[in-house]
C-alpha cells in the first residue's frame, strides 16, 4: 500500500481545467477533422477540393499541440513525479504518458515526413491513438476517487 498522499497532491480544480481545456481542444479540433476531411469535401471547378474549415481546425490543434508541451512539462514535475516518489502506480497514467509520446512523435513527423505512404501511415497511428486518447483519460478519471483521501 502506499501512504495517504499530502492534499498538496491533487489536482485543482484550475489544474483540471487546463488539462481537461488543452486535451479537449485537441481532441475535438481532430476529430472535426477527420470528418471534414473524410465526409465534407467540397466540389471545386477542378474535382474535389478540401473543406476550408480543415485550415482553422489544424490552426486550433496547433495551438491545442503547442499548449500541450507547456502542460506536458507541468504535468511531470507537478502530477506525475510526486505521484512516483509517493509510491503509487497507476496504470491508467501510465497509458496516458505512452499515449501522449506516440501523438508527439508522430504530431512532429506528421510536419517532417516526406513521401506520401510514410505521411499516411504517420496520420493514421496519430489519428487513431488520439482518439482513443478519450477512453483513457476517463478511465484514469473515473478511477481518481479512490486515491482521494
Ligand atoms: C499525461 C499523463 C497524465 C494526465 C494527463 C493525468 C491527468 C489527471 C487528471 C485530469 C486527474 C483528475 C481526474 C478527475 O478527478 O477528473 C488525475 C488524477 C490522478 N492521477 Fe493523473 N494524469 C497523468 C498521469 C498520471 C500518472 C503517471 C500517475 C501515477 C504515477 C497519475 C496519478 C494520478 C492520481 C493518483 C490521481 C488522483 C488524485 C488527483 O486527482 O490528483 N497520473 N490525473
Ligand atoms: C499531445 C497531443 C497532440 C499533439 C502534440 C498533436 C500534434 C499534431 C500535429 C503537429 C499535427 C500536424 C498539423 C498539420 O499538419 O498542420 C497534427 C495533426 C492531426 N492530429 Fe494531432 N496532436 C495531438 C493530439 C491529437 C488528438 C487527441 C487527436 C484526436 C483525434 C489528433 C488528431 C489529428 C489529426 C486528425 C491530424 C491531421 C492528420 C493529417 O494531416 O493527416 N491529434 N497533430
């Protein structure tokens, strides 16, 4: 077992917000566009054109990207090394670390891949893991009572 943590531990409710705020950001700018990508083209005079929301969801995502290391690296000094020191382990966070170095890495080749099959293949594990991103932080969530003293 491991100690009743100090309530310097937990999450605020700000802290939730920004995490919540930046991972939601990021979450719904994705996902709105894949389906304006892969369900709302547009007819142009020369065949199909992409939709010109796509250019303001990957501006918002960038932003979402940009904020996420900014909480990234408050997140390991301030959640996720306390946590470890204390003793506790949790799988679910865990998971979430796995999951935001693949959306890192593949985010950063997502801008440097070169090649068309590579960029595919790069966008499809980023979109995929991103998603999936969702059942795993309310899996951490749902679960956070139990450590609440
Ligand atoms: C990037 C990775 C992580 C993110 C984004 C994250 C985010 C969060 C959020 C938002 C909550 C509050 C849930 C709620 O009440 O709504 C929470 C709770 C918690 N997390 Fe994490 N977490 C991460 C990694 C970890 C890791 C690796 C550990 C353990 C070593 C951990 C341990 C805990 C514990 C014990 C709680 C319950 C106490 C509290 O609410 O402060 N987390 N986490
Ligand atoms: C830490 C989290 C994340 C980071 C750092 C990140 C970063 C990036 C970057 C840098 C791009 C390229 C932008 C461009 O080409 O203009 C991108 C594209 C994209 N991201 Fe994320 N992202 C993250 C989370 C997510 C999540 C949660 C989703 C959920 C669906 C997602 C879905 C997408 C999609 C659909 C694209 C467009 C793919 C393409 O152009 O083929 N991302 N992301």
């Amino acid at each position: 077992m491991h100690d009743r943590p100090s309530s310097r531990l937990y999450l605020t409710r700000r802290h939730k917000c920004a995490i919540y705020g930046t991972i939601g950001v990021l979450w719904v700018s994705g996902a709105a566009w894949l389906v304006a990508h892969y369900f709302l083209r547009q007819r142009g005079p020369f065949g199909d054109a992409p939709n010109p929301a796509e250019h303001w969801l990957m501006m918002a995502h960038g932003a979402g990207a940009f904020a996420s290391l900014w909480l990234g690296g408050w997140l390991w000094r301030g959640h996720v090394t306390p946590w470890r020191r204390n003793g506790t382990r949790r799988s679910s966070g865990n998971v979430l670390l796995w999951i935001g170095a693949v959306l890192i890495a593949s985010g950063w080749l997502l801008y440097y891949a070169s090649g068309e099959s590579l960029r595919a293949g790069v966008s499809l594990l980023h979109w995929s893991v991103g998603l999936a991103l969702a059942a795993a932080m309310l899996a951490h969530a749902l679960r956070s009572a139990r450590y609440r003293g």
